[in-house]
C-alpha cells in the first residue's frame, strides 16, 4: 500500500516537476544530509530542552541528547538513506557506527585545534571545513563498510514488463582489439539487442577515441553507432589514473543500467566493483582465468630457467590455491577473490573455472556455467607440398603452453617430412628459437608468428595432427575450431579440456608435457586412418553446446535471473 502511493506520488512528480529527475538521481546524498540534519537538530533541540527547560546540568543533557540523535542518525541513515533492512547484523552496525561517530569527533576536534591555532583560520569557517570533510568521509564509510542496502537508490532503472532491458558491459578489450573476450563482448551487442536489450560497453583502448565503422556521432571518449555507445578510456597512462577514470565511467552509466556486466575480476572487475559497491548497484562477473595464478606464473618464469624445466617450475591452477606467494601475487588473488565474492552472479565458460571459483569462496550456487560459442568458419587450406606431413599448435608462446616440449617429442620422432608448424607469439619465442637451433631443427619447425584469424585456420585445416601441449587451460577454443575443420586433436588432460575432448572418442589425451605420451598420440594418429576418420566425425557432432545461439541463450537465462532493481 505504502509502495504504490509511493510509486503514483514519484510519477506524478516526475510529470509536473520538471526538476525532479535531479532530486532522483542524487537521491542518496539528498537523503544522506537530510538524516545528518535531523540528527543535528535533534541533538541541539534535546541540549536546550534538557539543559533550559528540566534544569539538568549540561553536561548530563549533552550526553543524553548526544545518544539519542545518535539512534537518530543511525536509523535514518540505515533504513532510509542506505536502504539496509537486515536485522542480523544491525547490533554489530551500531558498535561500528559509534565508533566512527566517536573518531570523527576525535578528528574533527584536532582538525579544528590545527586550523585554528596553525594556521590562524576562522573558528567557523575551521568546522564548516571538517564538518564537510567528515560528512564526505563517513558517507563513504556507511556506503561501503557498514551499510549494504536492497539494492542501487540512484536513478531511475527502466523495466519493461517487469524486465530489465539495459545492460552496461564493462569489458577488457573490445574490437579492434583482437582476442576472445573482444570477440564475446562484440557477440553479445549484436546478439542481444535481438531480444530487446539495449547495450552500452565501457572498455579499455589504446586510443581515446576510435571511430566505429558507422558512427552517428562523436563526443570526447564517447563514440554511438546504431545500437551501442562505447566508451574507451586509455591504456597509455598510470594504472591508478586509469582504473579511476574506468571506474568514474562506470559510476557515470550506473544510472542508466539495469545489470552491470563485469568481463574479468581485476583490470576491468575492480573498478567496476568500486562504482557498483558506491551506487549500491549488484553486478554480474564473468571469470575465464585465474588472472592470479597467471601473473605470478609470467613472473616465475621471467626468472627461474625455463629451457626444458616447465614440469620443475611449472604450478597448476590448482596447486596455487593452496600456497602463499610473494605481496603482489597476494594482492592479486585478494582483488580478484574480492570482486567475485560482490558478485550477484558469476559465468564461468566452464566447469572447471567454476571449481575454481568456488576455492575462491563463492557460493556454487550463484556460479553458472556458460561455454562460449566459437564461430565455425569454412576455410580453405593453404597449400603444402604433397609428401609434407603437419603438425600444428596455435597458442601464446608462454612457459605453460608447453612448446618446448613439443620441439623435443619432434626430435624424437625423427620423421623425414614431419614439420611442426607454430602460430602465436609472446614471451618464449626466442627461447623456442634458440632451442630449435640447438637442435637443428630449423628446417622442421615453423615460427608463423601471430596471424590473422582465417589465416591461421587455414594453416589448421591443411594440417594432419593439431597439438595443445598446454598446462593451463579454461576453455581451448583453437581445440574446438580444429575439430570443427576436421583435424584430428591430441591436448593434455587438464582444467577445461576433458569438457571439450573425450579421450579416444573426440580426441586423444594426454598428461601434460610427457614427451612419451605425446609421441606415442602422434604416431597413432598419423599412422591410423580408421581411428583418425572415428575421431573427427565424433568430434564434429559434439560441437553443438559451443553453438552461438546456445551461448545467447543461456546468457540470457543468467540475465533474467538477476534480482530486480527496487524502489
């Protein structure tokens, strides 16, 4: 009853008062220093009525009038302004909050001492000056520490037929990047639009601004084609300017969006965890890695030898969960944990990322498992000369892909007219290069570097065995576009891949960087016509739960199931 006359007064506000919306969307802070007032005023109307009226001295009458404003305060700004209704932990609020009300009198006391006596300042103007300081200051203590509300009180969200239609992709990459995450984000704005959603992306550039093909207009870092808005905030400038200016932009849309769609828990998670947990707005998280585990593994490796050592040095994604590391791998995996466990939901691309996940601390429940389409494209193949027999392997050339092994399982083989070709590129290349020397392989293996995309499937198509000798993996997209070409797959049996190949039925597994397995998968693979046609006809039919439209749909699903903004 109360809610809809709530709801008929706002309406006929937001007709007659051409104003209101401002009132709306600052909401939160008018409330917040309205409740500051009526506490103020209580404390100062009860200090007279009991010092004048009843006679009590007045200190007596100070603490008395101090505790009730305290209530005062309190339940307005918990009940009110935060919109925090959870009884259970309102006594652990209240200690908190008192001792806030406390400290910032501690501070505003000495504040006021330094600037009167230090600097010669007014009295008046001295606590009109930490009066806003610590009005600014406890605001973001209650907002962030103290209160959690129902739900974002800022703007107004629009819902059509009870569902939330705008979605606000705070992403990593975006095209012309190149990458699986652009590519999704790219999937997503001009899937989703199909069933009535509007979507606007914020995204990290190398450039400021960067025209779309078809832009309708330009505004600063702003750019609109016919169904999305971008917003690109420079990479080349100080990692702290940046994360603010991300999550500046973020706050900034928050009032348009219904869902705020998070595409990695630390460049582009944390600032948008910030803006969300400000605007008190609940955001989905999209995991694919543990950005943790990979950067401190980068480092390792940057420093420990590498050359034939990757088993030695090597530590799985599931070994870190349990080891401590040095400051700023914890650092890390504390963000990343943090962010995740904000999280309203969390997609994951599979079910071992969800496993990962959950040793994070997060509740399963709220963690769903969506695998990302791969976009099937027919190539033809390059052409090779006919008594050539190809291997192939297209990775980032880090430790964990395992291609020095590779190199080594090729020496071993010793087959005359057996070249292993090698798409990518990243930190081990000349490593890889080196090694190939030292072997005198240079005529067998091929560096191709890193390729346009259809390019490089055409390499695959034309080649005889893919390999993915890799210790990590979420979910090996170059596996499943190998299968989709029909050539047969041979990859390790950890993380994601066992979701994707199904030993002996789709592909070959194999236990990481173990030279005698891999080897003994090639030769059958290129020995055995019968188990070769077996696998890539399995292979091609199990395809169809890494169809796009599946993935559309199952986004969707986690969409709609995100709680609905309240009033």
């Amino acid at each position: 009853m109360i809610k809809e006359i709530y709801r008929k007064l706002k309406k006929s506000a937001q007709k007659y008062l051409p104003g209101y919306y401002l009132v709306d969307k600052y909401k939160i802070y008018i409330k917040y220093l309205m409740s500051g007032g009526a506490a103020a005023t209580t404390d100062f109307g009860l200090l007279y009525i009991f010092t004048e009226e009843l006679g009590l001295w007045y200190l007596f009458s100070a603490v008395f009038a101090f505790s009730i404003a305290f209530f005062v305060s309190f339940f307005l700004q918990k009940f009110w302004t935060f919109r925090d209704t959870d009884l259970k932990e309102m006594r652990k609020q209240m200690g908190v909050y008192l001792t806030v009300a406390l400290i910032n009198l501690a501070v505003n006391s000495a504040g006021i001492f330094l600037l009167v006596e230090k600097f010669g300042m007014w009295y008046m103007l001295a606590q009109v000056i930490m009066g806003f300081l610590l009005a600014v200051s406890s605001f973001i203590i209650y907002n962030f520490f103290i209160f959690s509300g129902e739900s974002n009180s800022n703007g107004n969200k629009e819902e059509k037929n009870g569902q939330r239609k705008n979605v606000l992709i705070a992403a990593g990459i975006y095209p012309p990047d190149i990458g699986g995450p652009a590519t999704y984000v790219s999937t997503l704005e001009e899937e989703l639009p199909k069933y009535g959603w509007q979507i606007k992306v914020v995204t990290y550039s190398d450039f400021a601004e960067i025209l779309n093909p078809k832009p309708k207009t330009q505004n600063n870092n702003k750019i609109q084609n016919s169904n999305v808005q971008i917003y690109r905030v420079s990479r080349k400038q100080n990692k702290l300017l940046r994360y603010f200016k991300y999550a500046w932009q973020v706050y900034k849309l928050i009032p348009w969006a219904d869902i705020v769609y998070a595409q990695g828990p630390v460049s582009e998670g944390y600032p948008a965890y910030l803006a969300c947990k400000f605007r008190r707005q609940p955001y989905i998280l999209k995991v694919v890695g543990d950005y943790a585990w990979e950067q401190m593994q980068v480092g390792r490796d940057v420093a420990l030898p590498r050359l034939g050592a990757e088993v030695e040095y090597f530590i799985t994604p599931d070994e870190f969960q349990d080891k401590k590391f040095d400051k700023k791998t914890e650092r890390k995996r504390k963000i990343q944990m943090i962010v995740a466990k904000n999280a309203d939901r969390i997609i994951v691309p599979s079910n071992y990322l969800k496993k990962i996940v959950t040793w994070w601390g997060v509740d399963k429940n709220k963690i769903n498992v969506v695998y990302n389409a791969v976009e099937f494209k027919n190539v033809e193949p390059v052409r090779k000369s006919s008594d050539e027999r190809w291997l192939i392997s297209v990775a980032r050339l880090v430790p964990w892909k395992g291609m020095s092994a590779l190199i080594d399982v090729l020496k071993i083989l010793n087959i005359k007219y057996l070249i292993l070709n090698i798409i990518g590129e990243g930190s081990e290349i000349e490593n890889l290069k080196s090694k190939t020397k030292e072997l005198k392989l240079e005529n067998k293996v091929q560096f191709l570097g890193k390729l346009p995309h259809n390019e490089a499937m055409s390499y695959v198509k034309a080649a005889d065995v893919f390999v993915l000798n890799t210790g990590y993996e979420g979910l090996p997209h170059t596996v499943l576009e190998a299968m989709n070409l029909g050539v047969p797959v041979i990859t390790t049996d950890v993380c994601g891949n066992p979701e994707v190949v199904e030993n002996n039925k789709t592909g070959l597994l194999v236990e990481y960087n173990n030279k005698e397995q891999i080897k003994g998968a090639i030769l059958k693979l290129l020995n055995d016509g019968e188990l070769r046609s077996k696998l890539v006809n399995n292979a091609k039919q199990s395809l169809g739960k890494f169809d796009k439209q599946e993935m559309i749909n199952k986004t969707i699903e986690v969409l709609m199931r995100f709680p609905l903004s309240r009033e």
